[in-house]
C-alpha cells in the first residue's frame, strides 16, 4: 500500500489506480494520458534507465506544455504527483486496471500476465497495448481470461485521439464496457474491434501503403508524384510515401509482413520488395536521415 494520492477528475469511473507496463514508447505516453486524466499510475518497467527516461521525457513535454500556454505549473505538478515510477511487478498489486505494453513478444507477454494475475485483485482488469497479436492467445495465458482486453494506443499516446478497444472471445461484457468507458473518461475516441490481424487502422492501412508501393515498382508514378497526388486530391495530411518514412520502414515492413502472414497469405497485404530492401540498408525514413527522401534534423531536405 501507497499513499499515493491523486485529484480524481471523474469520481464515478470504478478505474483510479492505473498500472503501466513497461515504460518505452507507448508505456510512457499511456502514463502521461491516464494521470493527466487524474488516475493515480504505477508507471513499472524491469529497466531502471527505462523508467529514468520516462520520468525526463515527461519533465520536457509538460515543461513545453506550459512554455506554449497550454497547462500551468500546478498542472504540471499534478500531471507528475500522479506517476509513481516502480521497479517490480508486485507493486501494481492495488491497480484497477494494468495496461501492458512491453516487447511485442507472446511468449515474454503471457508470463508476465501470469505473474501479474498472482498479484492483483479478482477484479483487476488486465489489458494488452499489442498491435499485432491475439488478445485470445495473450487471455489464455490468466486463470481469469475474461478480464483481459485489448486498449491499442497509437504513437504518440497523448497525441493520437483514437484508441481501438479490442475484446477477445473469452472478454465479459462488463469489462468491455468499463475498459470502453475508461479510455472516453481520459478523453479519447473509443472505436471496438474484433480480435483480428491489425484491428482496424493498421489493417485498413496496409493497401495504402502496398498500392502506392507497387505504383512505384510498375513504374507508374515517382514517390514524390504518388505523394503529391495523394495530398493535393486525395486530401491526406502526408502521402504514402512520407508516411512510411515517418513511422520508420523498419517498423512499417514488418507490421505489413506480419498481418499479410496472418490472414493466411493473402494477397492484399503483400509487402513489397521496395520497402523490404529500404529497411535493409537501413533507408529507415526521418529517424536514419534517409528513406524515401532525405532528412535533416528530421526535416525534408530534397526539395518536394
Ligand atoms: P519500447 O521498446 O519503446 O518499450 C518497451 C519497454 O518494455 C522497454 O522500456 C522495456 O524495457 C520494457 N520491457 C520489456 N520487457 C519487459 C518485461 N518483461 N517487464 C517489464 N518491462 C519490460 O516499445 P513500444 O514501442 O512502446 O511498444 C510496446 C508495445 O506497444 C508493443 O506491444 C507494441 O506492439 C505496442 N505498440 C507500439 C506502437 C508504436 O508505434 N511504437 C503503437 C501501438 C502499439
């Protein structure tokens, strides 16, 4: 027990005490969503230096926050008096509801679920930020699968006001209704989907890119063509191809691999060749300075 204390915004939602796993990307972001909403978070991660750059990442958003006028400095202080920052497992063993967002590894998954289970309340609901595997297969891992659910993020958490709700075949209807209702209290857009390859937008994605990869490789259009289309007609904020190189083609090759694999092979997810051969020379987009286009500081140099 803690004597965390927190300013419960919402005092009618059962979920106050929220535990987060792993503190990278999406752990650390979650954790700022869920205490500016006013939840009392355990941010845990099993890397202490994890945790170390959780806790500064958080310090420059907000201090920024302020510096734009968003948030005041006792705003910020209670953002931050909301995380608890913790080495172990077991000291999530009061939450209501645990968001997991580690590797993206089942095996690594079900045995931290396991050890978890041991440690919550019966009525802890215990849910998975996975983006690419079955919330079933995770659930199967508890004593109590009917607790676990699916709260896919996207990158960067505090930013992306979508959030998927993903039930599995053993999810009960009550913790599909309050996992739902949480996310909209921390003022998201709740969209549910079945537990299928790639849910809804990583799915519907995928032909965006693929098309506009093999319009490049049937020598159709340029990348800057396909782009430029797509923005100036088509209404999108980036093209396709400035798209990939911002999410990374490391990381957008293998989310097409893994759910054209997934749904057995078929043919609309294929991945191409292109982008396979970019991830592989490390043309990775913004983040290596070099994908599609050219960066610099992480801008676009090459002119388009
Ligand atoms: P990341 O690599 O930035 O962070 C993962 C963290 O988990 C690391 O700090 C690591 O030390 C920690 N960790 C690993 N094993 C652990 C364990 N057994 N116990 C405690 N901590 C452990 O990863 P990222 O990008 O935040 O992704 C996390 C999850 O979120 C993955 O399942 C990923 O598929 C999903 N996801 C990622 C998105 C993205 O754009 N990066 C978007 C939506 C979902």
């Amino acid at each position: 027990e803690t004597n965390q204390k927190s300013k419960i915004k919402n005092p009618q939602s059962s979920i106050n005490r929220v535990g987060i796993i792993g503190a990278g990307t999406m752990g650390s972001g979650i954790a700022q969503v869920a205490a500016t909403a006013g939840c009392a978070v355990k941010l845990f991660d099993l890397n202490q230096e994890a945790l170390e750059n959780a806790k500064a990442s958080l310090e420059k958003i907000l201090a920024r926050l302020i510096e734009k006028g968003r948030i005041d400095s006792e705003e910020k202080n209670r953002i931050q008096d909301n995380i608890q920052y913790v080495s172990t497992l077991k000291d999530l063993s009061d939450s209501d509801m645990t968001i997991e967002a580690i590797v993206e590894n089942l095996e690594i998954k079900k045995k931290v679920f396991q050890e978890l289970e041991s440690y919550v309340s019966n009525e802890c609901i215990i849910a998975s930020n996975t983006s690419s595997l079955s919330i079933a297969s995770i659930a199967s891992s508890l004593k109590n699968p009917e607790r676990c659910v699916g709260i896919h993020f996207f990158n960067p958490a505090p930013l992306m006001k979508l959030v998927e709700v993903i039930p599995a075949i053993q999810t009960s209807e009550e913790v599909l209704k309050i996992s739902a209702e949480t996310i909209r209290d921390w003022g998201k857009t709740v969209a549910i989907a079945k537990d299928t390859p790639g849910f809804i937008v990583n799915r519907v994605a995928r032909p965006f890119y693929g098309e506009a990869l093999r319009i490049y490789e049937e020598g159709i259009a340029d990348f800057h063509t396909i782009d430029t289309a797509m923005k100036s007609k088509g209404g999108f904020r980036m093209g396709p191809f400035e798209l990939m190189d911002f999410i990374g083609n490391d990381v957008n090759y293998t989310v097409t691999e893994t759910v054209f694999e997934a749904f057995y092979y078929d043919p609309r997810y294929k991945p191409a060749f292109t982008q396979k051969r970019f991830a592989e020379a490390g043309y990775l987009g913004r983040k290596s300075g070099k994908g599609y286009y050219t960066y610099e500081n992480g801008q676009k140099i090459d002119g388009h």
